[in-house]
C-alpha cells in the first residue's frame, strides 16, 4: 500500500508569482434545460482537449486548468452563471475546506485562544459560517481533498491534527475529536429557528437549557421575565435574539459561538448581551461567580463571535481575525491581531502582515454635524446647507414644523378587551431640507410609531388629517386626525420586509421597472445608487428568491427611487454586513441630502452608522411598551451626549478613521469624559506612540 502524502500547512515557496483563478458555477442558474445549460453542452469538448468543460449527469464541470478559450467561453456562459475569480498571487494559506468542484474554498481559520473572546470581521459570503461549523465539529475540513479531485481523497481527523501541529489548532481539534470539548452554538435567527420552536414557551426552552442553574439571572439581565409564559412564536425579533442568547449562555460548555448577536436588539440591549458575553471569560469583571465549584474555569473557556456592528465587536472582543475574497468564491482568513489594529486594517482594506490589498479604497466615518453649539438655533434656519457633489439647484431651503403630539395604540384580545396600551407623547419639533435626523432610543419606546405617524399609516389619521406645513397643522390641538407629512410627498422604508416584495413573481429589474421606472432612466441615480449597492449582480433573480441582505438593499433602492420631499427610513443596516452598512449609509447620504436636498428621518440601532449619518437627533425617553416621549430635535453633541448619559456609555473617536468606540467601563478616559459631561468625545485624541495601544485606556 502506497504511503500517504504528507501534508505541510506552510507554503514552500513554489509556485509563487503564477497567475491563479477558482471557476464557481451557480446552480440555480445552470439547471437542466436552462439556457446556460444546454450553452455548455453545445461547447463541451469544443476546444479539442478532454477535460475542459465535462457534463455529468445533469452538472456541469469545469476544470481550473481549462485552456484560454474555455475560460472565455465560460466567461461569456447566459445569466452570468459562471464566475472567473482571480486569486491573490502572495496567497500564502493553503485551503481548509473546499465543497466540491466549481464551489466556494475557504483559507485558513480561525485560531480561538482559551480565557478570550475572537472575533470574527468580514462580508457575507466569505467563509465566516463555513469557519464556525469546522470548530463545531458539524462539517469535517477537507484541506481542499474532496471526493474526486486530482489532489486525492479526504483526510482523516489524525490527518488533520498533524496538519495543524505547531499551532493553537492542533490542541483544539485535538479535544474536539476526543469529546473534551462541548460545544454551544448561538446561530443566526431564521424562519425555521422559529418554526423549530413553535408550540412551547420560552420558560420549556430555557429550564431545558439551563445546565449552569443560572437562568433566573440570564432573564432578569436580558429583560426575559415578563416573557416566561409566552409561545416562541409570538416574540418579536429582538425578544428572540435575547431568548436564543440566554439559552446559549445557560448551557455548560467549553465553547460558546455566537452568530450575529446584536441583530434587532437596541444599543442598550446590545451592551447587556456584551458584558454577558465578556463575563464567560472574564468573571472578574462581573459580580456573580459565574463558573462556582470550577476553579480558574473561565480561563479555559473559547468564546468566537462573529459580529457586524463595529462598536459592539470592538467592545467585546480580546482579539480580531478579519476575512476577505470574493462572496460565494473564496474567503481568506487572516492572522489573529488586536482589535484596534485589525479593525483598521478591514477597514483600511489592507492586511500588513501578508501585503495584501483586498480592497481599492478605504472605507471611513466622518461625523458630519450642521451646528455644534447648542445654543444656535431657530436663528440659523434660512441657512443653505453646502453639499459636496453634484447638487441640483432649486428653491431656497424649506422649514417645516410639526406640532406636540399625543397617540395611543392599543393591543385586544378575541373579545375586544384592551390587553396592553402604550402611549407616545410627541413634542414639538422643526426640520430643514438637506439634514438627516436620527431617532435614537429603546426598543419598544415609539420610533416606528412615530415615522408612522408622519408618514400618516395610523389608523386613526385614515388619509383625512392636515398636512405638515399648513396653517391647520400648526394650529393643532389634539385630536384624532394628526398632522402628517403624506400630502408633501414621502417615501416610507418600513423596518420589516415589504410583503409585496415576497409576493412578487418575477425579477428584481421588473420589480424595479414596475415600481421606479422613472428613476431607472436618471443616469446619475444608476451610477450613485444602484451600482454603490449592487444592485445590477441581482438583476435577473426572482424578487422572492432573495437572502435577506440583497432584500434589504432592493427595499433601499426603492426607497431612494420613489419621489419625495421627506425620506423616511427604518434600521437600513439590517441583514447588511459591516461593509455593506458603510457603503449604504454613504449612498443614502449623497444621494438624498447631497443631491436631492432632501430630509432623512432614520431609525438606526448600529451607532456607527448613526453617527456617521446624523445631522440631529430626536432622543426617546420613558418605559417601553407603556410609555414614552420623543424630545424635540437637538444638536448633534447634545443629542448624543443625552441619549449615551442615560446608557452611562462613553464613546471616542479613532484617530486612524473616524469611527466611534467605546470605552471601557471605569477606564482612565471614561472616568475623564463623564466627570467632563462629554460621553461622545466629538475631538480625536492622538497616540503619542504608534506603538500604543488604547484599548485598555
């Protein structure tokens, strides 16, 4: 019997410089009697070699060393079904896992450290799940030896082992393979997570859980108590993603993964499920004895989050590993780095330590504020805002107001009896054309309900109330019809998926001619909005085939699209990635504001964004879900400084790009700021040495 070849993790140098390319093909797009399929049946074999471009069965293969003319014919296949990716040239990680032919390959994984919290930073589609199940133990690494390639067959897991001695891995797969390691597992919030639950009570599911005896504390710290006796089905979003959290937390395990953690949770929410998270690994920063019995036991323990808000991943995390490549093609896992350093370097596009370049620009957050000083005012309202770009010149800048508010909606049973009531009471407020006001507050405190409001959705306004701007709205006195923005013209991104966009049965380019045609025609709006948010790759997919994230931005691209003189917009970043969440918040931005001249009203819970957009904020107050105030719009310093005092939050600014981070609780520059008032530091403080790093300060 032949002896196994022996297999080395590092590169030796061979082969470095020569051109190389990974061929992924779409199956959906490729299927019997489709258009690409029977293209590639008519050039099968065409180019006189064997092996090129093979039909088996009902797939299509095509080699990676096919000849030129090939590779150009399957450049060339209908539908864009075949993608051509170039690979980095100074690639210097082998392949971990590749699934099969013409199919996504992943490079590298992540090295968790025991006693730490890794976190894992890139775009959808490069390989962070993939990452998260071969640490699971659910998917076995293949080392890029799937069943039928030329490289040979699929190792075994002493085979692996080997492979990754001399690294952190070695041990980790090591206990994996001999159950010392128990796992648990929070995944990201799906339909069928739900479905999968239905029938039972959140009290079932979290006494089942609870390995650890610490579920009362978990659902007092995650807001979960008056929600014991409630069906799984009938939680909100948020309610879901703290219940899943605290079932993950309750259980005795050596690894925690968590998946995406802060997605519908508010900033408030999102620091609860961060200082419990952090608590697993460092006990000493909390007041509970989190592992009793078990000495030294968080020292032990793995902790690997995979996350998209900047600020939350930052504030979590011991250590970073970024990934970048091409979605759906390749993903390439870099060396473990502090937080800072590999935050900056994502974002910078550049990873130093291999002199890779993954992305052509920089992406960077630039608070913009139209006025500083708090006590500037109404005085200041006929003043032209100037924009950068192309801005279309019209009138002089509009003033509106609307007036104080009082609304209350309530919740019935089967018999028409009230169940629950919450009111919003809404003070008086102005706004001005070519700003971006943010709301900023908890769930459950009326935000929704206010855009609903101005947009005139209730049921009580029923098309019949005064429009904002007029001389009844301004003499309003309480009442049913309310005053609303719908007479002026106003675009209305809901924060849940549209349903018509589920139920509409054709391509994302006939849904866009259907509902935006006129704006499809405007150059400018093609090169600004749907190229900046990839809207041409999605073209020809059904609309009811989408991933969350290309349905987020469809419904963006609407929004934009539609007419009008107020644009109203609910949480944008969700189901987006951190890349994906810069590039919509600039394109939102320069197209409304810049262009048009236009007003935002956004609804956002990822700070970074939030900042990154506003020119004002409207700061919620009260309890949620019974009742709340929306203040009056502020300036931009007081508005953040209100709204982060009663969070008892600090943020600075990085001096590299601008992007808010938080400091940690009791720090030097925490103490500093909130003896100032200062809980957003609007100045950047430069390290004195480049060498230093501020995440302890």
């Amino acid at each position: 019997m032949p002896a196994k070849k022996q297999m080395n993790r590092k590169k030796t140098g061979k082969g470095e410089g020569e051109e190389k390319r990974i061929i992924v093909i779409d199956p959906d797009k490729v299927k019997p009697n489709s258009e690409a399929m029977k293209y590639f049946k008519r050039h099968a074999g065409g180019c006189g070699k064997i092996g090129c471009i093979n039909i088996v069965g009902k797939k299509v293969i095509v080699s990676e060393f096919a000849c030129a003319v090939c590779v150009n014919r399957c450049k060339q296949a209908p539908g864009d079904a075949v993608s051509v990716v170039k690979l980095p040239s100074n690639l210097t990680v082998d392949t971990t896992h590749r699934y099969g032919p013409n199919t996504f390959k992943l490079h590298g994984l992540p090295i968790p450290r025991p006693g730490h919290v890794l976190g894992l930073l890139g775009t959808n589609g490069t390989g962070k799940s993939t990452g998260m199940k071969i640490l699971a133990g659910k998917l076995k690494p293949n080392l890029g030896m799937y069943a039928g390639s030329k490289e040979g067959s699929p190792p075994d897991w002493s085979d692996i082992v080997a492979y990754y001695r001399g690294s952190d891995l070695q041990n980790y797969f090591r206990g994996l393979i001999n159950d010392q390691l128990k796992i648990a597992m929070k995944p990201q919030l799906e339909a069928r997570f739900q479905r999968a639950l239905k029938g039972k009570t959140v009290r079932h599911y979290l006494k089942r859980s609870d390995e650890r005896g610490m579920m009362d504390r978990y659902a007092r710290d995650l807001d979960l108590l008056p929600l014991l006796d409630r069906n799984i089905e009938d939680l909100s979003g948020g309610e879901l993603q703290r219940f899943a959290v605290a079932c993950t937390l309750c259980r005795k395990a050596d690894v925690y993964m968590f998946d995406e953690v802060s997605s519908f949770l508010d900033v408030k929410q999102r620091l609860q499920c961060t200082e419990l998270l952090r608590g697993l690994v460092n006990d000493q920063e909390t007041s509970v004895d989190e592992w009793p019995g078990e000495e030294h036991a968080s020292s032990k323990k793995y902790v690997i989050v995979v996350e998209h808000d900047l600020a939350i991943l930052d504030y979590m995390s011991d250590f970073i590993q970024c990934m970048y490549g091409t979605p759906g093609a390749y993903g390439v896992v870099t060396a473990r780095t502090r937080v800072r350093n590999g935050i900056n370097q994502f974002l910078a596009g550049y990873i130093a330590t291999d002199n890779m370049r993954f992305r052509d620009h920089e992406l960077t957050f630039k608070v913009t504020s139209m006025d500083f000083n708090p006590d500037t005012g109404d005085d200041d309202r006929q003043e032209e805002k100037k924009d950068e770009g192309t801005k279309k010149k019209g009138p002089k800048s509009n003033y509106l107001t609307y007036p104080n508010m009082t609304h209350t909606r309530s919740r019935k049973n089967e018999l028409g009896e009230v169940t629950s009531q919450f009111t919003l009471h809404v003070k008086s407020g102005s706004f001005r054309d070519g700003e971006c006001i943010v709301l900023l507050g908890e769930n459950g405190t009326g935000k929704t309900t206010f855009m609903e409001l101005l947009a005139g959705k209730t049921k009580e306004q029923r098309g019949k109330e005064s429009a904002i701007g007029s001389y009844d709205a301004d003499n309003y006195d309480g009442g049913d019809n309310k005053p609303s923005l719908a007479a002026l013209g106003v675009s209305y991104k809901v924060q849940t998926m549209n349903p018509k966009l589920r139920k509409f049965r054709g391509t994302v380019q006939q849904f866009l001619e259907q509902e935006i045609n006129s704006s499809l025609a405007d150059r400018l709006f093609r090169l600004l909005v749907i190229r900046e948010l990839n809207i041409e790759e999605i073209y020809d997919l059904p609309v009811s085939s989408l991933s969350g994230g290309e349905m987020q931005r469809l419904s963006i691209c609407i929004c934009l699209g539609t007419p009008a003189i107020v644009y109203l917009i609910d949480e944008p970043s969700a189901a987006l990635d951190c890349e994906q969440r810069v590039i919509a918040a600039r394109v939102m931005k320069r197209w409304v504001v810049n262009h048009l001249g236009r007003t935002i009203f956004l609804v956002e819970h990822d700070f970074v964004m939030a900042s990154a957009m506003a020119d004002r904020v409207i700061v919620y107050e009260g309890r949620p879900g019974v009742e709340a105030t929306a203040l009056s719009p502020m300036s931009l310093a007081d508005g953040f400084n209100h709204f982060l005092k009663n969070l008892d939050v600090t943020f600075r600014k990085d001096p590299i790009n601008c992007r808010p981070r938080i400091n940690k609780k009791n720090s030097r520059i925490d103490k500093i700021q909130k003896s100032e008032g200062e809980y957003y530091m609007f100045d950047i403080v430069e390290a004195e040495d480049d060498a230093f790093d501020d995440d302890d300060i």
